[in-house]
C-alpha cells in the first residue's frame, strides 16, 4: 500500500508539472493529430472526531483520481481513462468505489451525417426519462454504457441516435458475467430547419421520441416473508414470471416563437417489478411540463412534473442510491448554493411525486427609486411537491402484500396527502456603484425528513441571508457572506458565515464557519469550520482545505446521496493539457 502511495503521487506530481511549467503542453501534437486530456485529484488526510461521528479510518491519507487521455486526428478520436481508487475517500468506499485501472475506453469516428462510438460513452434521450448515462464525481455516479453508439443526420433537421450496452457498476466490471444490457433508438425533428417559411417566422418547433428496452435474465426465483395479522406468510415470486425485457418510451415537443417557450416530455414503462416498487406489476409513467416568458426586464416561468413507478435499473435487485439507474427524473425546483439550504435540498422520487415550480424574474429599471444607478434584481419563487395519491389494488389489500400484484391505482393529476416538500423565496440583487453588491434572500421551507431520508419529522424553517461583495481594484476582491436558518425541528437553529479573498486571477482564500448553535442537546452545539485556499495556473488549479463536514445529503440536480461526517486536510488538483 505505501509503495503503490509513494508510485501515485509521484506521478501526480510528473503530470502537474508538465502541464504547469509549460502552459504550451496544453496540446501536444502528433503526426496530423492531437493528443488531450486531463487529470483530477480529490485527496483527504482524515482526523477522528468523535463529537460530529468522525470515524477514525485505517488509512489517512485517502484520494480519488482520474486521467483521461486521448488522440484525434481526421475525425477519428481514440480514448481512454484511468481511474484510482484504491484507498478512496470514505464516503466512495461506502457506495462500492474500491480498486485502480483503466475504466472507460472508446473509439469514435463522426463526419457530417453520422458517429459511431465504440466502447464506453455517456448518453442521454430528452429529459432523461428513458436514457441517461452521465457522470456526476461529486454524487459517486458514473453510468456509462460500453457497447456501441451511432449518431446520424441523413437530412437537415432530423436527428437519430441508436445505442446498445451493458452499464457501469461502480468499480466492477465483469461485464461477461453480466446477465442485463440496454438497447435505445431516439429520434427528433427540428422542423425550422427543414422548412424555410418556420424558420422565417420565428418559430422553433421540434418534436422527438425515445424507445429504450432493458433485458435482464431471472435466474432465480424470488422470496418474501409477509405478516398480516401477525401471521408468517411465504410469498414467491417465480422467476419465469418476472418480465426479462422491460420497454420504455417518450414522446416530447418543444415550441417557441419571441420570448415565448414551451416543452413537454410523457414517457411510459412497462411493468418492472422490482426491489424499489415492492415487485409489483403496475406500468410506470412521468410527464414533464415547461412554459417560460421573457421581456426585457422581465421573466415568467413555470414548470409541473409527475412520476410514478419510474425507477429504472438495469438490475431489479438495486435499490440504494443511483446505482445502475437508467434513466433520470429531471428536478424542477430551484437550485441555490446557500449552504445552510442545501442541508435540506430536494430529492426526486422516481416512484411517486407529482409537484410544480413557478418563478418571476423582474429587473427594476434603473436611475429610479429603488432601482438605482444600475438596476435592482428581484426574483421571486415557489415550488410545491407532494407525494401522489394511491389505491391500495384489491388484490393487494386481500393478501395483505403488494407483491405480484398491480400495487395500486393512481389518479394521475390528484396530489396526494403527504406533502414531500415546499419552497418559497425571494431574492434581491443590487449593485451599487462600480465596487459593492449586495444579495439578500430569504426562504420558507417545508422537508418531509421521513419520507425523503426515513426518518424525522416535518421539518418548517426560515432561512435569511446575505452576500456582499467588494472589488477593491481590477485584481482584489473581497465577499462576505452569512446565513441563517431557523427550526424547531431536527437539529435546530444554524447560522453560517463566510469570508472571501480573491486576488484574480491565480489566488483565492476563503475561512467560514457552520455552527448549529440551536441544538436540542447542548453538547452537540457544534462548530463546522473550514478554510480553503486555491491557486491558478494556466489550465491546472490546486486547492487546499481543512476543516469539518457534517453528516448530511449531497444533493445535485434532485438526485442525492448520503454524506458521512468528515475532519481533516483536503487537497483538490485539476489540470487539463
């Protein structure tokens, strides 16, 4: 282990260097080609703290690392990465990231009219409802598919794509012992550019459609144990009864014309029974509607999405977090980078949340009153989700288990009792002269902590805030930031603040501070305190960091994951070349 540490970081070191001393490496040429690339690292030096859960772990020093490299030349492009994690951080270790080698390999050919991608490759079919294959680092998700992609335009404005593979599971890839795969046709239709007199009116109009189809072999049958009125009752599962190929598909449009835009995605899944849905028989479907407005100094949004039964895996034994997820509900609420919020940030439930989201954006002229020398920045919001209504199926409510049943019916517009979560806010941004600013929000709201993480209550908080910013000259700045956030509920009262300087454009200092100051229990009345430093250098950035991180949900896009709680050096290391 210490000799495959001391091998890493001297080729951490080999790598940064050349991209750093010589900005010119950025590309490097070969023949008629170019090869490119880049490196990331996420290192930690971990501490014990018993007081916020700060597990001592065997070893320190931990990191995640990525290299990708790869060659073009004449429409061809050749690529591969590298990935490290054999001693990741904690938190990667949980969701199953253990081992090193190289990943994600693929060849790629594209002209005009088509590409094909052999190997692995990220995709995704409109929203996502049926296809979404990404990478998120920060969330531990990496879906991509290996197989085959073709991408094709055989005539202006209409666009295919068709895709075949087996998805990524974590760090483990024997694909051939693998008994699922994935196969998905998309097509859409851009009738402005095939049709002059649209594009010539000033309307933008398309419309598409996605089909995607998961085969998993059942090799065993499937048991469960029910207790209905106190009684032990086996229940099985046959496996030739469980669906192997499992259909997907979507119709979407988008329409526009001036400041007016709207789009609107359905999608339908056939019956899926599987560890998320309880093993029940009953379709799945989503819908996804958009409308927004805009004016000069002024913009109107609102947005509505249901899902029901809609997680999609390419095992039907997964359950836990986003891994091997299909397909991707999209998040319609808006997403702040307030840190105090984000502890109570939304996450999508694909299996059953029916909710909307509505935003004014409005700019006070300026050289008036409250608009001043530049303009003031209002926006106001609103969002809404509840959990959606549900009929317990008779069959189901007879045998006291939902399993091999259709599970329940749903009125599909009909919001259910439980609310899930609500947001309202307001934000006011105000530049003053040429070196202030100033940003002021407060929000209302409501997480329903048990449906949401499993356990807890309601949670109904107010959260205040600020953030001013001060340009000292061209090259110096300095921002101040503080939050607070009110609750009776779960851990209480939070104030957070933090302090800025940049020097721009290579160096950045910051030093904050989260303190759960209204803690029920006196002894947890904890401080979170970080400080971070950052420097610049052609394309590569280094970060240092030490402090404390509290248990929580990362939450990005509506998709979350579980945070364990943290102490210790960081270290962050960014290049590309």
């Amino acid at each position: 282990m210490k000799s495959a540490k001391k091998l890493f970081f001297l080729a951490t070191f080999l790598i940064i260097s050349l991209t750093t001393i010589n900005p010119l490496y950025a590309q490097i040429k070969v023949g008629n080609g170019v090869i490119s690339g880049d490196f990331a690292l996420n290192g930690m030096f971990y501490q014990p703290d018993s007081l916020i859960g700060a597990e001592k772990v065997d070893s320190k020093v931990r990191a995640n690392s990525w290299l990708n490299l790869q060659y073009t030349n004449s429409g061809f492009t050749v690529g591969a990465r590298y990935e490290f994690y054999s001693f990741p951080l904690i938190d990667f270790e949980k969701i199953g990231y253990k081992g090193q080698g190289i990943t994600n390999y693929f060849v790629d050919y594209k002209n005009d009219f088509i590409q094909v991608t052999a190997g692995t490759f990220y995709e995704q079919f409109g929203q996502g409802f049926t296809l979404r294959s990404y990478e998120d680092r920060l969330l531990g998700i990496d879906n991509s598919l290996l197989g085959m992609r073709v991408k094709a335009t055989p005539y202006k404005g209409i666009y295919l794509k068709g895709v075949w593979g087996i998805e990524r599971k974590n760090f483990d890839f024997n694909y051939a012992e693998r008994n699922d795969y994935i196969r998905g046709l998309d097509a859409e239709v851009a009738l402005a550019d095939m049709i002059p007199a649209i594009a010539n009116s000033g309307v933008t109009a398309t419309i598409g459609g996605s089909f995607v189809s998961k085969f998993e072999k059942s090799l065993n049958d499937i048991y469960f144990s029910v207790f209905p009125n106190g009684d032990t009752i086996p229940v099985t599962v046959n496996a030739d009864k469980i669906p192997q190929n499992v259909a997907t598909w979507a119709g979407r449009i988008n329409l526009g014309y001036k400041g007016f835009r709207f789009e609107a995605e359905y999608a339908n899944k056939a019956n899926d029974p599987n560890n998320s849905n309880n093993y029940i028989y009953k379709n799945g479907e989503a819908l996804f509607m958009s409308a927004t407005y805009s004016m000069k100094g002024l913009g109107v949004a609102a947005s509505f999405i249901r899902s029901d039964n809609m997680d999609f895996r390419s095992q039907r034994g997964i359950s836990t977090n986003s891994l091997l997820s299909i397909n991707y509900i999209p998040a319609i609420n808006r997403q702040y980078s307030y840190q105090l919020l984000s502890d109570y940030a939304y996450a999508c439930l694909p299996n059953g949340q029916i909710g909307f989201q509505a935003q004014v954006n409005y700019l006070v002229p300026k050289k008036t009153k409250i608009g001043g020398k530049y303009g003031t920045d209002i926006t106001l919001s609103y969002c809404r989700f509840h959990d959606i209504d549900r009929v317990i199926d008779a069959a189901a409510e007879a045998n006291g288990t939902m399993q091999g049943t259709e599970g329940y019916t749903s009125s599909f517009f009909k919001f259910g009792e439980e609310l899930l979560y609500q947001d309202a806010g307001i934000e006011i941004s105000r530049k003053f002269d040429k070196r202030w600013k100033l940003v002021l929000a407060y929000n209302y709201i409501n997480y329903n902590l048990e449906l949401l993480q499993g356990h807890g209550e309601l949670v109904k908080a107010h959260h205040a805030g600020f953030d001013l910013t001060c340009k000292l000259n061209k090259k110096h700045a300095l921002r101040l930031e503080s939050q607070f956030l009110f609750t009776k509920q779960d851990n209480g009262n939070y104030v957070f603040a933090l302090l800025e300087y940049s020097i721009s454009p290579r160096w950045f200092f910051s030093i904050g501070d989260q303190w759960n100051y209204g803690n029920p229990n006196p002894d947890m009345r904890l401080h979170y305190y970080n400080v971070a430093a950052s420097f610049v250098y052609g394309t590569t950035r280094v970060s240092l960091n030490f402090g404390k991180v509290k248990e929580g949900m990362l939450c990005i896009g509506g998709v979350c994951r579980a945070v364990p709680a943290s102490y210790g050096l960081g270290l962050n290391i960014t290049t590309t070349f």
